[in-house]
C-alpha cells in the first residue's frame, strides 16, 4: 500500500514539472488571417465605422480625419460604447516620427463632492443617484472637445469639418440593419433601459423590443450632428445642444450643468516611452494608468525568457500574474489625474524600480495581493469602451479608446439629443480603498474633485521595430482587462513571433491585484497547467470568462498593412 502510495505520488511531482517544459499547446493559435491592406485600413468594432473611415482616406483625409470620422460613426452604430457622450484618448504618430495623445477623458462636474455617491450611514448608494447609473453617473462629456482638437490641429485640412460628420448624420437618420448580437443585447439591458424614456423609445423600440433584421433609425441623435455638422464641435457644449443636457439633468437631480459643459476643454500630454527587449513602446499617460502598468509589467517580465519558457506553460502564466499583481497595486496607490496630483510616472516605468519590484516575485509559490502593498517612492516628479486604430498612406497612425464606462453608461439618454450619457464618475475612488464596479481598488489619488479627471485602463498604444519604424498599434475594450489584453497581445508578437490576428485571438489570462483571483478564458487553458498553477497557491476566478476585445494593424516588412479585429467580439479591419 505504501508503495502504490509513493508511486502516485511521484507521478503527480512529475506532472507538475512536465507542465513547465516548453511544448506545443493544447489549443492552437488563431489561424484566422488578419486583412490586407495595400494603402491603408481602419480597424474598429463597426463594419460601417471601418468603411466610413476607408471612404475618407480614399478622399485625401489623413488618419486624423478617418479616426474622427469613425468616432463619430460608432457613436450611432455601437451604441453601447461608441459615443458622443462619453470620452477618451487619442494617441497619434505622424510618419515623421513624431507622436502626441489627446486627453478628453470626461470632468467631474462642480457640483460633485469627494463624498456624493455618499449616503448619510456613509455607505455607497445604490441604483438612481449612485455613480454607476442615472443622471447624477454622468462626468461632463469629453468626446466632441477632443475630436474637435484633434481635427483642427492635426487634420489634413482637405476634408472640412461637415463632411466628416455627413457620414454619422445620415446613417443616424435613415438608421442601419441590426445584427443578432446588438438586437439581443438591447434586451439584456433593458431592465435599467426602460428606467430612462428616450432610451426606452429609442433602444428598446418603446418596449416592443428590436430583433435582428430590423432597422434603427436615431432622429434625435440625427439633429445633434446636424447642429454639431452646421455649427461645430462646440455647440455641444455652448448651444442647443448643451441646454438641452442642462435643462434635463436639471429636471433629474443630476449633477452636470451649463457651466460645466461650457467650461469643458481636452488636453493635449505627451505620450509615456519604454522599451520591451529592444523595441520602443509608445502608449497613454495618466489620467490613463494603461501605458504605466503596461510598462512596468513588460519591464518586470523582460527578465524572464518568455520564448524558452513556452507560451501556454504554467511558469509563463505564473510570471505574469505576478508581475501584474505588482504593477495594480502599484496602480491603486500612485495614479490619479496629473493635474490634481503627483503621479511618479518616471519612476513607475523605470527598469530599476521594476527590477526591484519582481525581485521579491517567488518562481515556486503565488504571492497573496493582501502581502502585495504599492511600492515605495521618494522624491517629487515635475466591463466598456470601445477602441479603433487607423493607419493611412504615408504611414500616420491613430489608436483610440474612448467609453461611456459601462454598456449603455449611465443608461440615461439626454431627452431630445438621443445622446447616451456616461457614468464614468464610477471611476473614481467613490470610497477611496473600496473596489469600483470592475472590482478595482482605488486609492486617495483618485477621489473625487470638481474638475478633475478619472482614472482610466484605456491603453492605446504603438510600437516600433528597433529601427523606430512602425510595426503595429493597438487597443482594446473591457475596463481593466484592457491593459493585460494590450500586453499579452505585445508579448505574442513579440516574444512568441504571432501575426496581429493570431495574438489579438490567442486565450488570455488577467490578475489586477483585487479581487484576488486569476481569471482565464474558456478553453483557454489546459487541466495540467490549472492544476500545475492551483499547486503553486493560484486561486482562480469562479468561472472562465473572456478577457476584453482588441483591435490592431500591423505594418509587414512590405508595407502592407495586416488589420485585425478580435474574435471575442464583431467589427471588421477594411482596407484598400
């Protein structure tokens, strides 16, 4: 009996050791390939968005143009995330070299207190009035300011303002055919939907409900690009447009008002730069924390031979859940919106602060996120959104995230401008140290201010060959899975020589430090590697779940540009 005992017992030391040599894995790689395109393409999550895009690139406009042009296109035909109502960063290179990102994450309104979501017991609220749906949600809308500077700074001048908008207008008005996807998921939202009349009438047909085949016309979002169309950007926030979001978040309690949207302006940053074995990175600063956990997570893993160690084996997974365990904690304590406070980005994304980090990361045992504090730093430094990328001709390149937080945001549409409204005030710290929707924790850096801007995970990025010239961008939606979803895509490229399609569709996993578990994909991993990864002092989410949705284009070493769109969700790379 006791050998039969010894006996198994060495069989299964012998499993877990066969789960950390290289090997081929059980699940192949996406085989799908990505779209060619010989000019130029648009990648986003809306076939018509993409052909919207390609059609102004094929005019003269630049990827500037194209981007605006898709924006505004996905503001009527994915509604969920695309948006007018809502905000974002725009991160651009122009081929030159020379890159810049716009800011126009949304504003915390002047009425909004550290403690309004708040009740008197000095717990969270729930439902209308929290900061998760309904009128007092909303931060003041960032979307029109940041694709008006984009287009008068950077756009190529030969596509006016009008006819980028054209476009959106008319599909709102004569409305497109809806998929089986958009018509269902109507109905999933329609509990808190049918709380807010236009969005009843116009997403859940008043109650009788779309299905697929049918088609969604949006009149009133139709009249707010007109009058965007006539009299630009700004009448958003200093026209009809603005009155009437005033006069019905007046009418509901909530917090936004004329002043706030007339005192709305995006900024321009400068991008955050690293390097991942060589090749330079490009991504978004902070108010985003994507490109500085993205950095410092890719500066910690450059230590391991992610290529020798093999893609799908427990040791890979055992790293870089570790290494993002470091990377959130360090998320929670340190970012919030630089011109509120200190946010040591320098620091963060240094490789001796990351070398110092993942020294204490333990190959033979899972760290616990409550032994994981913030790292210390001295001295003073001077679940939805939706994404697309955009390479043009002459090589400029546009990546953009932009969100209304949730699906269907706040769930509120502005009576009479069919705008859906944002409840992005629930990325901010409502109780600073208690987790957000996405099960996030956020410290005092991120507390609520009149004015200041929410942290985000949106993580629009570029990198370059060693050479410094374009090789691929990308993006992703799904809140904080965003940023491991633009990691591990950099990391198959790169470490694991995928093409753009293959590493935006591959399985992935996702840790942000709290909650602590490891979430993994359906059929995304083997039982060895579990088992392998539950043995080291893994614990795993309490089911697999998919791990938000990327875009991307890569440029091959002929110039044809190779658009990809994840298979986790619809969309469609369109070239030419």
């Amino acid at each position: 009996m006791k050998s039969i005992k010894k006996i198994t017992f060495y069989l299964f030391i012998i499993s877990i050791f066969l789960s950390f040599i290289p090997r081929e894995i059980t699940i192949n790689a996406a085989t799908r390939e990505p779209v060619r395109g010989l000019h130029a393409i648009v990648a986003s999550q809306s076939k018509l968005a993409s052909e919207i895009g390609v059609e102004v690139l094929k005019r003269g406009g630049n990827a500037v143009d194209a981007a605006i042009a898709v924006a505004l296109a996905l503001a009527v035909t994915y509604p969920e995330a695309g948006n007018l109502g809502g905000g974002g960063f725009m991160l651009i290179r122009f081929r030159e070299g020379r890159t810049t990102a716009i800011d126009y994450r949304e504003m915390a309104p002047l009425a909004a207190t550290r403690d309004v979501y708040l009740n008197k017991k000095g717990e969270l609220i729930k439902g209308e009035g929290s900061s998760t749906i309904g009128y007092r949600a909303a931060g003041v809308p960032g979307t029109p300011a940041g694709l008006d500077l984009a287009f008068k700074k950077y756009g190529s001048k030969k596509i006016n303002w009008a006819d980028l908008v054209e476009p959106s207008r008319r599909l709102a008005e004569n409305g497109f055919v809806l998929s089986h996807r958009l018509a269902n998921l109507f109905k999933t939202y329609k509990e808190n939907l049918t709380k807010y009349e236009d969005s009843k009438r116009i997403f859940l047909n008043d109650g009788k409900f779309f299905e697929e085949g049918d088609r969604l016309r949006q009149p009133e979002l139709a009249a707010t690009l007109t009058r965007m169309q006539k009299n630009g950007a700004r009448e958003f926030y200093e026209g009809e447009t603005a009155r009437l979001i005033a006069r019905d978040m007046r009418a509901h309690n909530g917090l936004i008002t004329l002043e706030d949207l007339k005192n709305y302006q995006p900024k321009e940053r400068m991008p955050l730069r690293g390097t991942y074995r060589g090749y330079p990175i490009i991504s978004m600063q902070p108010p985003s924390s994507g490109g500085i956990v993205l950095l410092q997570t890719l500066n910690m893993l450059e230590k391991y031979d992610l290529r020798k160690i093999g893609f799908a084996s427990s040791e890979k997974y055992h790293v870089l859940t570790e290494s993002l365990r470091r990377s959130f904690a360090d998320r929670a304590e340190w970012m919030g919106d630089p011109d509120f406070t200190n946010v040591p980005a320098s620091t963060l994304i240094d490789k001796k602060y990351a070398a110092a980090r993942g020294a204490t990361i333990d190959l033979a045992r899972a760290s616990k996120s409550l032994d994981i504090k913030a790292g210390k730093i001295s001295g003073v430094e001077p679940t939805e959104t939706t994404h697309f990328t955009v390479v043009d001709a002459d090589g400029n390149v546009v990546t953009n995230t932009y969100t209304i937080n949730d699906l269907y945001g706040s769930r509120v549409t502005a009576r009479g401008t069919g705008v859906l409204l944002n409840d992005e005030m629930d990325d901010f710290a409502a109780r600073p140290g208690k987790p957000n929707m996405f099960g996030l924790i956020q410290g005092e850096k991120n507390a609520i201010q009149p004015k200041k801007r929410p942290l985000s995970s949106m993580t629009p990025t570029i990198v370059l060959r060693r050479d410094g010239s374009l090789w691929f961008a990308l993006g992703a939606r799904g809140g904080p899975r965003i940023i491991t979803a633009v990691l591990e895509t950099i990391i198959n490229v790169i470490d694991h020589d995928m093409d753009i399609q293959q590493a935006i569709d591959t399985p992935r996993i996702h840790h942000q430090w709290f909650p602590d578990e490891l979430v993994y994909e359906p059929y995304g991993m083997s039982s060895d590697t579990l088992k392998a990864l539950e043995i080291l002092g893994h614990k795993f989410s309490e089911k697999p779940s998919y791990i938000a949705s990327a875009t991307g284009i890569m440029i091959d070493e002929k110039g044809v540009r190779l658009g990809a769109i994840d298979s986790r969700s619809d969309g469609e790379a369109v070239g030419y």
